[in-house]
C-alpha cells in the first residue's frame, strides 16, 4: 500500500462482547514504524510503542446489545494515521501495522481469543495516483452552561487532516470567539481541546477553525454563561430504581432486587460481609462547585444494635454506571481517595429515619467527584459501602419512598 492515497478508513470491532453505556471516550493513534511487531507479554509492549503524530478522538455510543456489530462498534475517520505510517519512507506493501488506544471509560469487544471471527477487522479504502486533498474535519464539541462565579469552561474540540499537504501534526487550528457580551480568552487557542474563561454571563459563540494550507474549515458551539448568587443550595436525590442500589457477597456476586440492604454482614446464602453500593442519577452540581456538607439517608428496616463498622467511598468515575448482576461488578469499580468512617449507633425502631441512620459527612468524597475533568452537571456518582457488622435498611425494591438518599449543601461562590 506505499504510495498510495488512503482515503477512508475505519477500525470495526465487528463484535461485542460485553454491554456498556457509562461515558468512554478514546484516543486512537497509530504505532509510528515502517513494519509493526506483534504484541508480547513484556512489560510496556503497548504503551511503550512510538505513537503517531496523527490521532483520532472517538467518543463510542453505547453498546447495549451483545453481539452487535455495526455502525456504533466502528470508530471515528482514522485515514490520517494510516496515511502518516504508509508515507514512512521503509514502509512497504504487505508490512503490518498497529493501532494503539487509550482513554477513559470502558467498552468491551470481543477479541481473537475469544471469537477470531468477531476480532477487530481494519477496513481500508485506498487509491492510486497522486494523492488529492481532503478537507480536515473539525469538531468544536457540544455546547456548554456554566455558572458564574465558575468562569471557565473546557472546550472539547477536536480536528482530523488527511496529511495533505502539509505533514501529519503540522495542521494549525485556532479558536475565535464570533459573539458575547465581553471578550473570551484562550488558555491555547491552538489547542483543540483547551479552556476558555468568560468575563460576564451570556450567551457566547466560539468558533474553532483548522487550516491545512489549502482548506480553512471551521466549526461553532455556544457557551450559555448564568449568573449565579453565592448562596447555598441544597440537592437530595433518591434511589430511584432496582439497578441503583445492590449487594454484593464476598464472594463477588452482586444481588440488584433484594427488599433490603444489609450494612454490611449478612448470613443469608453464605454472603459474609458484603459491599453496598448506592447510585444517584442526575446530580445537579455544576463543576467548580464547593460541596460543603453531604450525608446518605437511611430508612430502617430491621433493628439492630450490634457494633458496626462502615467504610464509605466514592466510586472514582465521571459518570457511575448502574450497577449489574455481573461479577464483582461492585467491588471492581475504582475507589476515591477519600473515605468516611462510620460507626452507626443502635437503630432500635423499625422504619425510624433520622440523625441516627445519617451518614458521617462525605463532603470530601463528592467534592473528590465533582472535581473530575470529565464531571457535569446531571451526572450519576455512585457509593460504595464495606466493612463488618450489620446495620439493615430499606432497599428501593423493598420500599421505594424510603431508599437511600443522598442529601448534598453546596455553593457556587468562593
């Protein structure tokens, strides 16, 4: 394939293996040689590899159906990389190549050892002759809302050449502001993907443009920027369905429709001392917020007054996915950092929900979520409970009115 114009190209992962919907984005780039190695055991065989200057972003739909394999199992354009390995000056006709992904978030395909005929396949499409140039494909990413006195908003854009003409990595991409009421600045207007600072509330245009010396293309978003009023605002939210609250034995196997939640031992089936975990969906808290205090909720359902000793963290993603009947599907998510101890006193009175089934403050576990690059407003985080002893509370399968809430004070000012 030397000499020749790769005009599209996609990378199909023709099968899923395993369903997934929480939020993924990938980096995909090329390995930067004239004839791929295959994979070893080694340490650092992938991640050690020199990348491509050409890359691709790919933001995967969710993968719902086992088995699937069409357009959302295939990624973004990635004609760029390919064309920067095939322009190799000891690239030949027959050599191989590898592509190489990074990111956050997860999506499952099957792989050669698992299904060869579901493997990944690489789909080419290439021409002979001179190479003609395509225009770059510049995404400026989605529209943004923040709210003062959060006065900065990153902006995901992205931008993908065919190498033409100018080398891979020389494309140069701007970002200009078309409207506002006050003047944006750029931490690097020549970044894609950078950070912008807003002067006042309003609705502003921003325009990212990629320039590959013959093609200047551009694309806009809007950023609506609120006023906001300092003060503290309060947010509760519930438990809401059977796959947002589970437990899981110590032996890893997760139970989603259990009418309550034992905190933490529980003798039925031999589960030992499990892991509780508790989901929220759409939490209204901007990023940049201040969490000042936070707490769960508990609804008692069976007394109890033995002691008891809880771990509370926070499952360290960007958007928490609801909880499966999948293996370690609790115990396996990543954990904040910070932690909260609790030692629950005696819950003496079936149905008493009060100071004694609150939590300890978990401000520094939710602050912790809310700080992540990729959080927004209206994501999900979920909590996870370990420890010994046993404390047992309502459940949304066994009283919706009385699951788990998760009570949060915050503000927006400094």
């Amino acid at each position: 394939m030397g000499n020749k114009r790769v005009t599209v190209l996609n990378l199909e992962v023709v099968k899923v293996d395993e369903a997934g919907a929480e939020g993924c984005v990938l980096t995909v780039r090329g390995q930067a040689a004239d004839n791929a190695a295959s994979f070893s055991s080694a340490a650092g065989n992938v991640s050690g590899r020199p990348l491509t200057n050409a890359a691709a972003n790919w933001t995967p739909d969710g993968w719902p159906v086992v088995g699937a394999a069409g357009l959302s199992q295939r990624t973004t354009d990635l004609s760029g990389i390919v064309q920067e390995i095939v322009n190799r000056p000891g690239w030949s006709s027959g050599n191989a190549l590898a592509i190489v992904l990074t990111g956050s978030g997860k999506r499952t395909a099957e792989a050669y050892d698992g299904d060869p005929a579901g493997a990944p396949l690489l789909h080419v499409e290439f021409g002979i002759g001179e190479a003609v140039n395509k225009a770059p494909v510049v995404n400026a990413g989605p529209d943004l809302q923040i709210t003062l006195p959060v006065d900065s908003a990153w902006l995901a854009g992205s931008a993908a050449d065919d190498g033409l003409p100018v080398p891979p990595g020389a494309l140069a991409l701007a970002w200009t502001q078309v409207s506002g009421p006050g003047v944006v600045s750029f931490v690097d207007a020549s970044a894609a993907a950078t950070a912008a600072v807003f002067p006042a509330a309003g609705t502003y245009v921003l325009q990212l443009t990629a320039d590959d010396g013959q093609w200047l293309i551009g694309d806009q978003m809007t950023v609506e920027v609120f006023a906001g009023g300092g003060g503290i605002e309060i947010l509760e939210i519930a438990v809401a369905s059977s796959t947002d609250d589970a437990e899981e034995s110590s032996a890893g196997v997760p139970y989603l429709e259990s009418s309550d939640l034992e905190l933490v031992y529980d003798s039925w089936d031999n589960a030992g001392n499990q892991t509780v975990g508790m989901r929220f969906a759409s939490v209204a808290i901007p990023k940049g917020a201040t969490v000042l205090t936070a707490y769960v909720q508990f609804k008692v359902d069976e007394t109890g007054a033995a002691a008891a000793a809880v771990t509370i963290r926070g499952q360290a993603a960007d958007q928490a996915a609801a909880f499966k009947a999948s293996a370690n599907n609790l115990s396996g998510r990543p954990l904040t950092e910070n932690a909260a101890a609790w030692s629950p006193p005696a819950w003496n009175s079936a149905g008493a929900r009060g100071p004694d089934q609150q939590t300890p403050d978990l401000a520094p576990i939710i602050q912790e979520i809310v700080n992540r690059t990729g959080w927004a407003s209206g994501n999900s985080l979920a909590l996870l409970l370990t420890g010994s002893g046993k404390r047992t509370a309502e459940a949304y399968d066994g009283d919706p009115a009385g699951a788990a809430m998760l009570h949060i004070e915050y503000t927006l000012g400094n």
